[in-house]
C-alpha cells in the first residue's frame, strides 16, 4: 500500500510582494475570513521563539540571524555572518504575525534556516577570495544566486519580490527573473511596479481575495521560466517539509505567507515528492546562528538603500496603510504644512485644486486611484506653483517618511548591546535614523560621559558619531561636536565586537590593545590620542609601552614627523580630560628632538611633488611643537633657523621655513627681502622661485599687503622675466594665488597698484605707468612684426 496523501483541503497559500499596503490589507481580511489553526511565514525557524514579542515591537523592525561564536581574523565570517528580516507596519507577513499573536494562533517560520543560508554565503565568500588570491576573479558556479548588497534573504525570494536583472540571457531567464515584468507586459502596462500598485497594492477593503489569481498568474510564469534555481529549489523543498509537518499535526486551516513567486511551489503540494526534497535538502552546510528583534528604519526600506525588496517610497505606503481614508486629502494637507513650516505661502484652496488635479490624472491614465506620481505631480503644478526644486525636497522627505522602530528591553541581546542601551538611556542619547548635530563642553559630567561614550563605539567600529568641525562659538579644547546617525547595521557591528568584552569599556580597551599590536609609529600616537578621547585607562599603559619602543627604534623622519602631532594633542587634551599628560609630553619631546636631527638630510633632494608633501609634515609638527612649548619648540626653531640659511633646500620648503620664521618675527624685514630677492635673482630658475613663493605664501598672502617693499620685490621679478619663462611659471602663480579668498586676492590688486603710482619719479627707471593692455595689444604686435621682418632680412 502506497503512504497515505496529506489532506490540503485546508490549506491557504497566500502569495505577497514583501511590503505594500494592499498585500497586508488583503493578507489580514483572509486570515480573518479562513480564521487558521496554523499559520506559517517566510522566514527563519531560527525566530521562532521571538514571535512572542510582536505585540511589544513598534516596526519597523527587522529580524536579525547571526553567526555566533565567529573566531577573530576570520573576515568572511564577520563580513557574510548576518542577514536581516525587515518588517514595516504595511508588510503582509507582520500582519500574519500580529494576526497570530492576538488570536493565539501558532505560528511557524518556514523558510530554510539562517544556519544554512548563512553557512553556505560564507563559503561562497571564502571560495571568492580564494579564487581573487589565486588570480581567477570569477565566482564559482554552484548555482546560488548569492546575496544582495543589503545582506537579506527577503530580497532574494524572486523577482516577485523586487529583484532586479542584470542583463538579457534569453526569454526563459527573464521570465524567472522578472515575472511582474512579464504580467504587467501582458496587462498592457510598461511599468510592473505601477501594474501591481494598479492590481494589489491600491485594492479597498471588501474586494474579494487576490491570493488565488496570484498563484494561477505565478504558475503560468513558473511553466515558462525553466527549472528553478538551486537556491529557490531548496528554500521551497524545505518551505514544504515545514508544511507537510504542520499538517500531519493535524491542522486543519493551515495559512502560509510567502513570496508571490513561492505560491504555486506550496499550493500544488502533491506535485512534489517527499523523497525529491529530502534529496534536495542533503548535505547542506550548517552553522551556529542566533536570531532577534532589532530596530530597522523606513529609509532601509527604501529601494534606493540598495534592498533588493525595497519599495521606492515607503513613507507613502506607511500612509496609505495608516490612513482610513481620503490618502490624497491628507497627503497634500501634510504637504501644505511641511511647506508653510518652510515659510512658504500655501492655502487650503492649493490643497483642493492639487486634490482634484490628482484624481483627474489618475481618470485620465485609467488608474483605480490616484498613486504617488500623480500626487507628486500636483504637489509640483499647484502647491509649488510649478518650482520643482521646491517640491523635490518635501517630496522626497515625505516619500521616505523616515522613522525608527523599536524593540522591547526583553529582547534577547548580546551583554555588549545591553551595556549599550543603558548608557543610552542614562546620558539621554536616542539613537535616531537622521544626522543630528551634538556639541559638547566637557567640562561638564554628563556631556563628557557622552563624548566618551561616541569614542567607545568608535573605537569598536561603530560609528554612532562622527566628529565635525564645531561652529565657531563651539571652537577650543573644552568643545567636541558630533555629527550623530544611528543605522540598524550598526547592531551588526556591537554584535561582532561583543568578542572584544560585555561592556563598551571593557570592549573597547580590549579592542585598543589588538590594535596596538601590529600598529606603526604613526597609528600608535594616533591610538594613544583615541584612548584619552575614550578614557581608556586598562589599554593606555600597554599602548604607551608599544609607543616608547616603536619611537626608539623608528628612523623615518617621516614616520617620527606623522607621530608628533597626535601624540602633541593628546598632552595638551589630557590635561582638559583630568589625564597625567608629564609622561606623553616626555615621549612627544624625545620624538620631536629626533626629528630635529633627522629633518635637514631628509629634505635634501627633494622634487616637487615630495616637496610639496613634505611642507605639510613641516607645518603638523610646527603646530606639535607650539602646543608642547618649552625646550622642544626651542631645538625646533633652532632647527628651522639653521635649515634656512642652506642653499639646496627644495624652493617650496625653504619658502615655507621663511615664512615661519618671519610669522615668529625671528627673520626681520631686511632680510627677508635679501633672501626673496636671492630667490628671484636672474640666475635662479623660474620654476624654483614660483615654488619659493608658493611655500612662502601658503596659506596667507597678507603679508604683501603690509609689505610694499616685498611686494616691489615679486612684481620686478615677475616684469623681468622672459615670455617664455612667465609662461612657464605662470600656472604655479596662478595656483597659489587662487587658494586665497577673493577679498584678499583684491586687497593684494589693490596694494600692486597702489606701489606702481607711488614710484619714486626721480629714478627714471623706477617710474611706472599703468598700461592698458588691450589698447596696447595691436602696437606691441605691430612692433613684434616689425622686429621679425627686420630680422628675417639681416
């Protein structure tokens, strides 16, 4: 006798695009209509035991699977070790899942597990690299599909999900590919999004179930299309283990929701074998994997991130969803608000005629309500009066209508993530989806705290916060300003670093140890300056010790230059953080003394290009050397003296020392015009008294301004220089004259001509007259043709 068939009378295949508001409309009224005693969700098993917070989560949220236990340096691991489940108010399979929870209804993810999908995206990601290290860039041919660039399997259910084709590889290829492409082209409409918005998505309450033309349309495209991909084949095999399962419990309603293009693979259960999906599922590769709730934001969402089952607005799916009715109305209505709170002049008679311009368009186009592009474009032609660029801005912020969602503090968390949550809600930080600016004076508590907790994370790789250039009421060393944005990866990143420890110092120290192991110079004066931000007082000592070696045995100037001024700063901020800074200061001496040493032979022979680098290493440790004063700005100075009295520096250095020098009123105002005009003399190349002159007014070219007579000094250079050697130089005046702001280019114009009225009269060979040179172009060619015939006939 053959195994007795299942009994699939009850069984409800619900087939939905992952977000949009029709879908879970139309997925609630069934499940209300067939009042399940299952329902099972495209999903991982792995959640299973978290579907008893749903009623305590404020979406959207997204259900994160993580490879647990991942060993330090494994980079694939940690960089293909985590997929997310994302979830909005409008998404059908949250609807499955309030509607479960309320009704106690239990309910099941029946998708292949994360410990096989994550396990199989690593070791394609190691066969990757492998492959890359061994010279061959091709990925190997195992069937799968991979991962898309947000990392979640939502977006690899199939084209009716969103995914995208790359290129044309024959009809049946497409079809598998793109099968809304294909319906929306036989319903006679060019775009599938617009088509399934039109069909699904834009449906009323009371219409009668879309579900079972869904899966009739999917099965027709599936007869077309070919096999099925090895991946999808797998999914669906064990979609259907999970369902035959639930029905030999003795189920009788079983509802599944899952991706449009899985549907007839389900529905049609008696079509595939038992023994063909065991096959199918054997072998597969396995991992550890721990799963939870985390936030997830609207934008995330958006197909603009990069989501492979993103809707392109879905601030306007939240709305159409949330709102009971007339969504046109009060679009436009929270249009008008957000315009006028721009100080633009919107009234209520805007708002009716954008109304009835909407629906109008949408009559015209035959369209069943009037979506997005008709809404925008009323928002443009009437709200706007027609200005684009005014209406792109409220269009998009409210097309996105970001928003943050939340999780409950008995979500499962790694102790990292916990420690984290605290200290959040104790300095009153609020992770928010959207940039936020944060300054800070640390000389109080709780503001300090809070810029010590951003370097934390930093350190961790989590970057909460970016540091920012403060405004100019914010300026000095009690300020920090932070540039703030909080996004869901970022629970990825604690996650991985929960390896480093269970709190954020605790972790961050232990990070700032790691780093020290294998750092240069450098990154070592860097990582010290990153630990006092952080007060990171277990790693400091440890950090320091690698310094002191690295400084005694590191001979590169450039090295000892790249270290000094961190190292400087972080002497001079310790003393604001309450941080002994005596023995930061000695180290930053003992490297400053030694650049002082090495600095004149490591210049010698410099070109241009390494000139030109080499002067911003010059001007750091000048600035090092000023904040740390005392005997170490003295040897400095000393050393710059010394090194500007040499012949063979590189013109540019040796314009930038001067210029120093003179800044610190220890070259007077004779000799500096004595050295310019050794620069500038007849036998010196152009070229190398441009890049004297550009080292010497970097950064500020005020000096000519206060100086006629080193003023005098270029612009006679300059009048006696040959055609073809101005024109050489030309490109280099041009370049540092260009970096000044245009009120001191004009007040520099402003002083050439006033020294060229005020020459001396009674030196003939002093008197200048200003010249027109467009009226005096024709004479000079005029007299050029002159010469050159006369020359031709000598």
């Amino acid at each position: 006798m053959g195994r007795p068939r299942l009994d699939t009378s009850g069984l409800h295949v619900l087939g939905v695009r992952h977000h949009g508001p029709g879908s879970a409309r139309a997925v609630r009224a069934a499940l209300e209509e067939i009042k399940p005693d299952a329902v099972l969700i495209e999903g991982p098993p792995e959640a299973d035991a978290l579907t008893s917070l749903v009623g305590e989560l404020e979406p959207p949220v997204a259900l994160l699977a993580y490879l647990t236990d991942i060993p330090a340096g494994d980079t694939a691991r940690a960089q293909e070790g985590w997929a997310f489940w994302p979830f909005a108010s409008f998404s059908p399979e949250w609807e499955a899942l309030r509607y479960a929870v309320a009704n106690d209804v239990p309910v099941r993810f029946c998708d292949l597990p994360a410990a096989h999908t994550l396990a199989e995206r690593v070791s394609e990601a190691e066969a990757r690299r492998e492959a890359a290290e061994a010279g061959d860039e091709g990925r190997p041919d195992d069937g799968a599909d991979g991962a898309d660039a947000a990392g979640e399997p939502a977006a690899q259910d199939g084209p009716a999900e969103g995914a995208e084709t790359e290129e044309a590889v024959g009809e049946p290829e497409r079809v598998r590919l793109d099968p809304l492409g294909v319906l929306a082209e036989a319903a006679g409409y060019d775009d599938a999004e617009r088509w399934w918005d039109d069909v699904v998505e834009q449906r009323g309450d009371g219409e009668p179930s879309p579900f079972p033309a869904i899966a009739d349309a999917m099965a027709a495209v599936r007869a077309e299309s070919g096999p099925e991909e090895a991946r999808n084949a797998r999914r669906e095999a064990y979609m259907r283990q999970t369902l035959r399962a639930t029905l030999k419990q003795g189920h009788e309603r079983v509802a599944v929701v899952c991706g449009a293009w899985h549907a007839p693979a389900l529905r049609d259960l008696a079509d595939y074998s038992i023994k063909d999906d065991t096959a199918l599922l054997k072998g597969l590769p396995k991992a550890k994997v721990t799963a939870t709730w985390v936030p997830w934001t609207h934008g995330r969402l958006a197909s603009a991130s990069g989501y492979g089952a993103g809707v392109s607005a879905p601030g306007w799916y939240h709305h159409l969803f949330t709102v009971a009715d007339r969504p046109v109305h009060r679009w436009l209505t929270d249009a008008a608000r957000m315009l006028r709170d721009e100080g633009q002049g919107v009234s209520s008679s805007h708002v009716i005629e954008g109304v009835r311009l909407a629906e109008s368009l949408a009559v015209l186009r035959g369209r069943p309500l009037a979506g997005l592009d008709e809404v925008s474009e009323a928002l443009t032609a009437v709200l706007c009066e027609g200005e684009p660029t005014r209406a792109a801005l409220v269009h998009h912020r409210m097309a996105i209508g970001e928003r943050m969602g939340s999780v409950p503090s008995s979500t499962p968390m790694v102790p990292l993530q916990r420690d984290l949550v605290a200290a959040q809600k104790r300095l009153r930080l609020k992770p928010e989806p959207f940039d936020r600016d944060l300054d800070l004076d640390l000389r109080k508590d709780n503001e300090r705290e809070r810029g010590v907790l951003l370097h934390r994370l930093r350190m961790l790789g989590v970057g909460w916060g970016v540091p920012r250039t403060p405004d100019g009421k914010h300026k000095g060393t009690f300020r920090e300003s932070w540039r703030l944005r909080w996004e869901p990866d970022m629970d990825v990143a604690l996650i991985e670093a929960s390896r480093w420890g269970t709190t954020v110092a605790s972790a961050a120290a232990a990070r700032a140890v790691d780093l020290a192991a294998d750092a240069t110079l450098p990154e070592l004066t860097s990582l010290t300056e990153q630990c006092l931000f952080a007060e990171l007082g277990e790693a400091l000592p440890r950090v320091l010790a690698l310094l002191t070696d690295r400084a005694a045995t590191d001979s590169d100037v450039t090295h000892l230059m790249g270290a000094l001024p961190p190292l400087a700063r972080s002497a001079r901020y310790g003393d604001v953080r309450g941080t002994d800074s005596e023995y930061l200061r000695t180290v930053a001496e003992q490297i400053l003394r030694r650049v002082c040493v090495g600095l004149a032979p490591a210049v010698h022979g410099l070109d241009d290009d390494a000139a030109e680098r080499f002067v911003t290493r010059i001007d750091e440790t000048h600035t090092a050397a000023t904040l740390l004063g005392g005997e170490g700005a003295a040897a400095w100075t000393a050393t710059l003296v010394t090194l500007a009295r040499r012949d063979t520096l590189p013109g540019r250095i040796a314009g930038r020392i001067n210029r120093m020098l003179s800044d610190a009123g220890l070259v007077d105002g004779d000799e500096l015009r004595r050295r310019l005009g050794l620069a500038m003399s007849p036998g010196s190349e152009p070229a190398t008294a441009a890049a004297w002159l550009e080292g010497f007014l970097q950064g500020s070219g005020l000096i000519l301004v206060h100086d006629d007579r080193l003023l005098g000094l270029i612009d006679t250079w300059l009048l006696g220089l040959p055609e073809e050697r101005f024109t050489v130089v030309l490109p280099l005046l041009r370049r540092t004259f260009g970096s000044f702001q245009g009120p001191e280019r004009r007040e520099i114009g402003a002083a050439a001509a006033r020294i060229g009225r005020a020459a001396p009269a009674a030196d003939p060979a002093a008197v200048r007259v200003d010249v027109d040179v467009e009226r005096a172009a024709p004479a000079l060619a005029t007299a050029l043709a002159i010469l050159t015939t006369g020359r031709s006939h000598t």
